[in-house]
C-alpha cells in the first residue's frame, strides 16, 4: 500500500483573501521524482491546467520547468493577488500508485476549518472540483459535518456556488460568511464533463476553435 502524503505545507498569509482547496498531487511529488516541465510547487504537475489556465488571464509569462524562478513566479503571483494554497487531504493510502482521487483510502484531512480561523482575511475557497466522492467538496462537507456546520446554496449553477456561517471567536454571537466556488477540475480527466455541458456545447457550436482550456479561462476569471 503506498502512503500518499501532501509534499507542500498550506501556502498561507495573514493577507490572503482567497484559499484554493484541492486534494493531492500526483505521487510523484510525495517520491520527489518529478518529470520534466513540472514545477515542484502545488499544481505544479506538466499535466494539470490550473497555472495554465491563470498564466493566460492574468498574462504572467510563467516558467514551466523544474526551476526555484518557475516556484518564485507562483509565489510572487499569489501574494500579489492575496490568494492561500490549502489542499483539505494531508495524506491517504493507494494500492494503485495514480493520481485519481477515487482511488484514495483511509484519508487524513487538514483542519481547514481551523486554518480560516487563524487566517481571518479569508473570505472565499475556491475548490478545484465539485461534489464527486473525493473531491475537494465532497471532503469538506464532511469536515464541516464533523463541526456541525453546512454549506447554503447560492447558486447551483456551474461553477455551483455556496456560504457557511464561521463562528467568530473574538466577537460574543458573530460570524464570518465564508463563499465557496466549486470549479471545474483543472485536469484532464475532466474534460470530458467538460465537454458535455451544455454551456461548452453552445460555444462550441459558434467556434469551431473553441476547447476546453479556454471554458475553464472564462470559468475561472470570474473568481481570481
């Protein structure tokens, strides 16, 4: 059984406004055996589309190669947008050695509930996936669950949109509304989903050149 442990602590700052939550990198970031083009930083797999798709709105001529300049570029862009990295899975097992997150067993979560309580700017997490089992959603309703909270629908249109209360320790019957945005999954295992909504359909339809990367470039800017 292969033990599937997060590589990368929470990036987290006192200014961040938003959080992306996901759930792991490919194994090979936990064995430290990267292939060429990845950048050792989370979603830094050659495979994964998230800095790709943020490369192109936010035109930041990123580096994509194992190098600590392509690590500094992500960080530079973060502080600047005052966005935080906390992926909900510290770690879980696997008896097949992939990326997918149906395959995780016996999963280990991060207190997230606990970082946004230390974290206090934090007003939005932005789930690089939806409800599915195993998916940064799905984790954190059972982890909201566990502390007796829920999320409240706002909008269940895609990408699906929801609140919770957070009780705010410093002040006697105050909280915090948290927003959360359930994105669509910067992989390419999601393309196919991507492919079948009917939105990608219609824009399809009106350009022949229109792909899945540039639905997830429109999808995206909305929220970063």
């Amino acid at each position: 059984m292969f033990q599937h442990k997060h590589p990368y602590e929470p990036f987290l700052f006192k200014e961040a406004t938003k959080l992306i939550v996901g759930t792991l990198p490919p194994p090979r970031f936990t064995i430290g055996i990267l292939k060429k083009g990845d950048v050792n930083f989370c979603y830094g797999s050659k495979d994964g589309q998230l800095w790709p798709i943020l490369n192109i709105i936010f035109k930041l001529n990123l580096k994509f190669e194992t190098t600590q300049e392509a690590v500094n570029q992500r960080k530079k862009f973060l502080k600047q947008r005052k966005i935080g990295i906390c992926d909900i899975v510290a770690s879980a097992e696997r008896s097949k050695i992939d990326a997918s997150d149906i395959g995780m067993q016996n999963i280990q979560l991060r207190n997230i509930l606990g970082y946004l309580k230390q974290y206090r700017n934090i007003d939005t997490l932005i789930f690089t996936g939806g409800n599915s089992k195993n998916g940064p959603e799905y984790f954190f309703r059972k982890h909201l669950k566990e502390n007796n909270l829920k999320l409240q629908v706002v909008s269940n249109e895609v990408p699906r949109i929801h609140q919770f209360n957070i009780p705010d320790e410093t002040k006697l019957n105050h909280s915090r509304i948290i927003k959360t945005v359930s994105l669509t999954a910067p992989s390419g295992a999601a393309n196919r989903a991507v492919g079948s909504l009917a939105a990608y359909k219609q824009m399809k339809s009106e350009n022949a050149n229109f792909n899945t990367i540039d639905f997830r470039v429109l999808q995206y800017q909305s929220f970063f």
